[in-house]
C-alpha cells in the first residue's frame, strides 16, 4: 500500500495538485475576520437559569459556544495535546501500523476526509478512534506513545461528563425535561473521537485542512491548539476565525440536535484552514445517538404534526447517508426533511 499520510516528514515545496482547489472555492483567507463577539459560557458562574439562557441564545443565534470553568482540569486538556502530538510525530513506519481507509473499523490512522469519495483532497492527517465503552475499545489504541491509552482514556472520561451536562442544560433550554435528550438519544450513546493534524503547508491559500461541513452527530466538543488559529465558522453568510481561547472547549451544535430541536438550534458550518509556518493540532469528541434511536421532535416543539420539519429516522441511517457522501456535498439533513418542506 503506498503511503498517503501527510505527516509523513517530507519537506513539501508546493502543494500536490490532488489538494488544489479551484479558484471559487479556495477559502480566501485575506477576507476572513476575527470571530470578535463568539460567545463565551463560564459554566462555573453558579445561576443555572442564567447559564440555561445563555446557552438558548448562543444555539439559536449562533449554533456554537466556547466555554471556561467546564471542570476538565488544564493537566488533562495540556496531556491530551502534547501526547497527540508525540504520536504524530512517530517514525511513519509506526503510525501506518494503524493506516486504513475502512471507516467502519473502529480505531484508524487515516487522511484526508473520504478518500472513496472526495475529488480533492485535504490537508490533513486524523486518528479516529472509538471511546465508549471504553473496555470495548481501548484495547485497541496505539500502544506508542506509551502513555497514549492512560491519557486519552483520562480525558475521555472527563469529557463524556461534562457532554451529558452540556446535554442536559440544552434540553433544559429547549424547555424540555433535563433529562429529555440523553434519553431520547439511548443509555448507551456513543463517543468517537478525532484527533486531527494539520502538517504545515506550503500554500494554504489553496486548499483547507478541511472545507465547510456540519457535523452529523449531535454535539461535539473541541479542544484547540493554543498555537495556531484554524477553526473557521459561517456567519451571516461570512467567514469568521474563531482563536483558540486559554482553558476553553468550542462546543458545536451537530445535525441530530438541529432534527431533534425541530430546527430551533441549528448546525453550524464550519471549516479548518491551514498555515505555512506551523502545524496544528485539534482533538474532537463526537457525542453520537445509539445508532437504533429514533431522532425525531418532541411534541414540545412542534405545534402540531404537519409542523415537523424533518421525517423520523435513527441515527444509523443518517451516519450511513452521510458517510456515502462527499464531507463539501450539501447539507446531509436537507435529505431528511418531509415532503412539504423542501
């Protein structure tokens, strides 16, 4: 198999011309601006209906938030980081141990997006890894580093509590039962993770780490390099560079809260950009249905049937029609609207 991973310590000159993009859909970087008001939730301020609210606003207005004093310690945030980076920084020969361009296999060095069925590619490296249970899949991680299972299985931890309590509040925000989502999306939700790797590039104008897409799960947690910006959102029809905030989590409405809110909350779109000086570092966390729940919106929030926007589905066949296609194809969740709303 030859080798397609990026990170794989050649010195590129000039972008490969499978990574170029055409002229309209280049991110123009020159016209993107600093994300100056992206909110900011301290969820450490104690008024609960305050946090509730803030957190109302920033999904409808927004469909992200960053938030400080989330409880996940900086040892834990910090060891995340530097042990993604040791991983990727291994010999090739050790990382294409765990090389593959199965999307079904549950733990997997990859690149790109979606090789099978993207056109261009993109400038960027990922592990993808499974994380609850965790007994069920920690076995399989890299072994080098060797402190990657202890620190990843730590942060794992902390992350899954703190996306249930994120969980919580948003359904509470919504009006519904704290306890509405998670049980709506089953006992056993999943947790996949991404941590992604985006190698200097030697002409960022021309390409994306990776280009605009919503994210299919229902919530995702980020935790960013303090280093390098990446991270770009759509607002009012502009690009905006969210920087990475010191202790924060940039937290991401996906498609299944969108479907289950009836379109109150709405997925953001979002997309990584590259840089030519350094590389960059992103650890995402997908919190993700069982794959047999069935996503639909409460009664709540619909006025009466003729009123809901979006079919019933589960989420293992939304997460298959999505991964059918290209990540830059459309919006995914357009496919599930009923009939009277498209």
């Amino acid at each position: 198999m030859e080798t397609q991973l990026i990170s794989s310590g050649f010195q590129y000159t000039t972008l490969p011309r499978s990574y170029i993009r055409s002229e309209p859909d280049r991110p123009k970087l020159s016209e993107v601006a600093d994300y100056h008001n992206a909110p900011v939730i301290d969820l450490g301020f104690g008024d609960r209906k305050y946090i509730v609210q803030q957190i109302s606003d920033a999904c409808q207005q927004y469909g992200f938030f960053q938030i400080i004093n989330h409880g996940v310690s900086k040892d834990i945030t910090e060891n995340m980081l530097k042990v993604s980076k040791e991983f990727f920084d291994l010999p090739i020969e050790e990382k294409m141990k765990l090389y593959s361009n199965d999307p079904s296999k549950t733990t997997r060095l990859s690149t790109s997006s979606n090789l099978q069925k993207e056109k261009i590619h993109n400038w960027r490296d990922y592990l993808r890894l499974h994380c609850y249970p965790l007994d069920k899949y920690d076995q399989e991680w890299p072994s080098n580093p060797s402190s990657f299972k202890e620190i990843v299985r730590n942060y794992c931890i902390e992350i899954r509590k703190l996306g249930l309590k994120l969980q919580e509040a948003i359904s509470e925000s919504l009006g519904l039962d704290k306890d509405y989502i998670n049980n709506s999306l089953g006992l056993e939700q999943g947790q996949h993770m991404a941590i992604n790797y985006y190698p200097k590039c030697p002409e960022p104008e021309l390409t994306y780490g990776l280009p605009a897409h919503t994210d299919p799960n229902t919530l995702t947690i980020l935790l960013q390099d303090m280093q390098v910006t990446g991270l770009q959102l759509l607002k009012d029809g502009k690009w905006l560079a969210v920087k990475p905030f010191p202790n924060a989590f940039v937290v991401n409405i996906g498609d299944q809260l969108q479907a289950l809110s009836n379109s109150k909350y709405k997925s953001t779109w979002h997309r990584a950009v590259v840089n030519a000086h350094k590389p960059r570092i992103s650890v995402a966390t997908f919190l993700c249905p069982c794959n047999n729940a069935v996503i639909k919106a409460p009664s709540e929030l619909i006025e009466d049937e003729s009123k809901a926007i979006y079919k019933d589905f589960t989420y293992e066949e939304y997460y298959g029609k999505f991964w059918s296609r290209n990540l830059d194809q459309g919006h995914c969740l357009e496919l599930f609207k009923n009939s009277r709303e498209i």
